[in-house]
C-alpha cells in the first residue's frame, strides 16, 4: 500500500512539473511576441517618419513653389479694373481671366513694385498667360488702357460737340439731340434756361467703352461748372460770363487779347453802344470768309448785335479757361474799337474813338491789298 500510494505521488508530481514548464514556454512565447510586435512598431514608425520626410522633400516642396508664366503671353483679353480695386481684387481677377498663372505670383509682383497703387480703374487689354510681373507694367502702362477720347478745341459751337459725341459713343446723331433735350438729368443749372450752347467746357475727355452721350454731355457740364467756381463766378452771373467769353473766344486770336477784348465788351455795354460783332451774326448766318456782308448784318434776330444792343441771348461758341478768365477779369481801359490788322499773325489795334477805328481799319485793308491774288 505504501509502495502504491508513493508512485502515485511521484506520479501527480511529475504532471505539476511538465505543466510549469508548458506555461513557462506559454510566457516566454508571449514575451518574445511582444518584443518582436514592439519592434515591428518601431521600425514601422521609424519607416513612416522616413517616407513622410521624403515626400516632404521630393513633393511638397515642389508645390510650395508659385505658378507662373514666363514670357508675355499670347492672345487677347480685356480686363475691367473697377474703382477701389486693391492689390487682391486685381489679382483675382487677372487670374480668372486667364491673364496671370496665380494669384500669389501677382501679389509678389504688385508688393515688389512701388508703383503698383498707380494702376487706374477702366478698361485694359492684356495677353493671356502672361508672367505676373509683364501684367502688372502693362496695367501701369496707359498705353494698355482702353478709351473713348473726345477732344473738344475753343470757340466751337453745339454741332461740332454732338459730332464728336457721336464718334466717341457709336451712337447715331438722333439719340445725341434727344438725350441733350433732357437738360435737368444732365446738371444744367437753371440759369443756362435749358441752352447747352457755352456750357459745355473744350477739353480733351476720356472715357471708358460704354460711356453713353448723356454721360459724355454731364461730363462736360461739369467741367464748365468747375471752371466757374474756380474762377469765383456767382450762379447768378454765369450766364452772362459764359455770353462774354464765348464772344471773346471768338473774337481773339491772340491770349493777350481776350482781356482786351473783353474790356472792349464791358465798355461798350455801359455807354449803351451795339457791340456789332461779326461773331454774332455768323452765329444765326453762317458764310464764307471772315468777314459778314451787309445781307448778312440785315438778318434779324436777337444775335445780331449790329441790329440790337446788348449782349445776345445765350453764347454762340463754347469758351475756354481763358476766355472765361477774361470775361471775369477784363482790361481796364477806354478802348471803344478793336479790329484785327493781320489775319495770319493775329495782330489787333485797339482805339477810344472811331476816328482812331477808321485809321486801323485802313491798316487791315492794307493788309489784305498785300496778300497774293488768289486764282479760282
């Protein structure tokens, strides 16, 4: 009994050991797993951070760099650059306009160039992928600038504005006379009684594509208005400052005679005379030549200051800034006549009395008797 009884201890003793062991083996396995998963997570993080500083490096690197084109490009696009427009609104719209490769690579050109805010709004045209930095000088470039010019000289009458006009906007001569008719849209003070006649200013305009004739007629009243002002002229007295230098402009041929002249005007009016002016007449009775016929100073109507005295009722022609300065400021003196005694240089002879007149006037037909026979 014993005997048995000690083999079966040895016995259960001996299955204890070998399941240590298999569990000791279990663990070691364990372990060792868990090291090699330990390690493949290294090598794997160590792999990624590899592979991220070589994509970083070969990848990203490369789209840090800004798009742009490198010549002056090609084809044609008009691009508008509206008022207030900045440095970014242009930019985005060079770019949506095909004209520029990014907006960043105008940016840096517009805060490389001092004179970038020099760019006006209107209309340009430019090429289509043009490098950023050739954009922004041909946005600087006026050249570039698309417009509608109207050059007005002194001394011309409403005709000769409404043509222009109607070269400049493509309207037809029509739509120009209607949209004149509308004087209160257009700013005419009250004191011009509707006439356009001398307030529209000579000059030279400039205006984007579109610019429709009442835009255009607006633009030049203003300009007239301006020039008052600028000259102290009262509302109330415009008119008859406008009347006195359109009769100045066209009476002048030199600017040291406008003052002159205008002091001529004034003179006669305060000792009631007729200021008998060719200018005036030619106003309602356009002829040849230079001078009027008796036919012509027969005509009647208020503009005709051999018939009536006074000044006419409205300015015949459109008067410049000297003129104006003129009529606002005229010489001081006695002169009742002037005439001029050469018609090329524009040399005029002044006189108190028209004896001293008479004796010019022999001056000019002189002149004329000196001049080449002409051949018809």
């Amino acid at each position: 009994m014993t005997d048995l009884f000690e083999a079966e201890v040895t016995t259960t003793t001996s299955l204890d050991l070998r399941r240590l062991q298999r569990q000791q083996r279990r663990a070691q396995r364990r372990k060792w797993a868990l090291v090699l998963v330990a390690v493949g997570l290294v090598f794997v993080a160590v792999a990624g951070s590899i592979a991220k500083s070589f994509v970083d490096n070969t990848f990203v690197k490369d789209t840090s760099v800004v798009a742009d084109y490198k010549d002056a490009g090609q084809g044609t696009v008009q691009v508008i650059i509206a008022p207030g427009d900045i440095g970014g609104t242009i930019a985005t719209t060079l770019f949506d306009s095909g004209v520029v490769a990014s907006r960043e690579a105008f940016l840096s050109a517009w805060n490389a160039n001092p004179d970038s805010n020099g760019i006006k709004p209107g209309y340009y045209f430019l090429q289509r992928e043009m490098k950023a930095q050739y954009a922004l000088e041909a946005l600087l470039d006026p050249n570039n600038r698309e417009l509608r010019t109207i050059t007005i000289p002194e001394g011309r009458t409403l005709d000769y504005y409404y043509q222009k006009i109607v070269e400049a906007t493509g309207a037809d001569l029509a739509t120009v006379e209607t949209a004149a008719k509308d004087t209160a849209g257009l700013g005419l003070p009250a004191e011009a009684g509707g006439n356009l006649e001398g307030w529209l200013f000579p000059s030279t305009y400039q205006f984007d594509p579109g610019v429709t004739p009442a835009k255009a007629l607006s633009a030049m009243i203003a300009e007239t208005i301006k020039q008052l002002d600028a000259q102290g002229v009262a509302p109330a007295d415009r008119e008859k400052i406008l009347i006195v230098a359109s009769l100045v402009e066209r009476e002048a041929k030199l600017a040291e005679d406008r003052p002159l002249i205008a002091g001529v005007i004034y003179n006669r009016l305060a000792k009631d005379m007729k200021l008998e002016f060719d200018s005036t007449v030619k106003y309602v009775a356009p002829s040849e030549g230079v001078f009027t016929s008796d036919e012509d100073r027969a005509t009647d109507s208020p503009y005709n200051t051999y018939k009536y005295a006074g000044l006419p009722p409205g300015p015949i022609a459109g008067p410049g800034a000297l003129s104006i300065a003129a009529a606002v400021a005229p010489a001081q003196n006695s002169y009742l006549f002037f005439v001029t005694i050469n018609l090329e240089t524009g040399e005029t002879a002044y006189a108190e009395t028209f004896p001293e007149h008479q004796k010019n006037v022999q001056l000019l037909q002189a002149w004329i008797a000196a001049q080449p026979a002409t051949t018809g």
